[in-house]
C-alpha cells in the first residue's frame, strides 16, 4: 500500500483545532521515533526509511516497525509503507543493532490524530509539533493502490481546502532534517516542516 500523504504548516492552530474537533474526536499522542540506517547511510541515500515508533496514548501504549520505500510521487513524497505492531520494543531494537543497522537520528513528535472519512477514503489527520522543531504541522494521509494515488491526492487537497489550509502552507521538508538541524545549531529552533 501507499501512504498518500500532504503535510502542511499550520498558521491558525486554534481554528484548525476546531474544524479537526468538527470531524471527529482527537486523541493525543507522543511519538517516540527512531530512525535506523546502514553506518554509510544506505537507507537514506535510496530514500528509504527504516523506524521503530513507540506511541505513548491515553489507554495504552504501543510500538510499531515500519520500513517505508522510495517515493512514487516526487510532489508529494507519497510512499510505500509496511507496518507492523511488535510486542517488545526493545527487542526489535537489538534485532536491528544486530543486523548492523545504527540508530541515525530519535526524537519526538506530540501529535492529535483524528480518524474521519472523507470523499470516500478513511483519513487520519495529525496535527504535529515537535519540541526540536519551530512551528505547528499538519499531515493528512490515506492508504490506497499505486494505481490511485494521485486521484488520493486530488482529495488530500480537497479536505485541506475545507481545513483551511491552502497550497501555499504545503511543505515536503522533513522532520528528520529540521532536528538534525536544530542539533547542530542548537541556539535555534529549525524551521521543520513536516
């Protein structure tokens, strides 16, 4: 499956809060997300991604390995995304190290998903901020066939519109970037965007 994807900066949080609140019921959540790779990088140089995510939620906590591969969708950076829950974090952890994948970069993401149909699809929308980041995000996503993705995208762009969020507040620069960023420069917050 493709994870049909547009990420947006947020200027209005509090009116976009409320037309997310309009639509369904928000559930706060913190990410935390490690990103492994190949000691030379391989992974990030084939625009692939390899993360381990535990999501700290109000009645449960969980943990996810996903491996994303290259985009299909250069605009979008829309990708083809295999998840799976694992029961032991910390194994899959070692099981990764053991592999001789390192860890590249872990951070945080606090994060309100809302779950909603919309034109036909379901969606889960996130609104985003990440302590090591400058500003409020929002990534509205669902999963279709190759086949359908820019048809999916067609009705991202929809729901954003009736969100208020326009064309202009789209970004593609990655988190990832922005906290390695905000690292090495860390008497400023970067301008991450999503």
């Amino acid at each position: 499956m493709i994870e049909a994807e547009l990420k947006a900066r947020v200027h209005a949080p509090g009116e976009l809060l409320r037309r997310l609140d309009e639509r369904a019921e928000g559930r706060a959540e913190v990410y935390q997300d490690t990103y492994y790779d190949t000691s030379g990088g391989d992974l990030e140089s084939q625009d692939q991604e390899l993360r381990v995510r535990t999501v700290h939620g109000p009645d449960e906590t969980r943990t996810v390995l996903t491996y994303k591969g290259a985009r299909v969708d250069e605009e979008s950076g829309s990708k083809p995304e295999h998840e799976t829950r694992v029961d032991d974090a910390e194994a899959v952890h070692a099981m990764l190290r053991g592999l001789g994948y390192v860890p590249a970069i872990a951070f945080e993401k606090r994060c309100r998903n809302y779950f909603f149909h919309a034109r036909g699809r379901q969606m889960l929308a996130t609104l985003v901020r990440v302590p090591e980041a400058e500003g409020t995000f929002l990534e509205l996503e669902t999963l279709v066939e190759e086949k359908d993705v820019h048809a999916a995208l067609d009705d991202i762009r929809e729901v954003l519109a009736e969100l208020g969020i326009g064309t202009e507040d789209l970004t593609r620069e990655l988190y990832t970037a922005a906290v390695k960023s905000h690292r090495q420069n860390p008497g400023r917050v970067a301008g991450a965007e999503a």
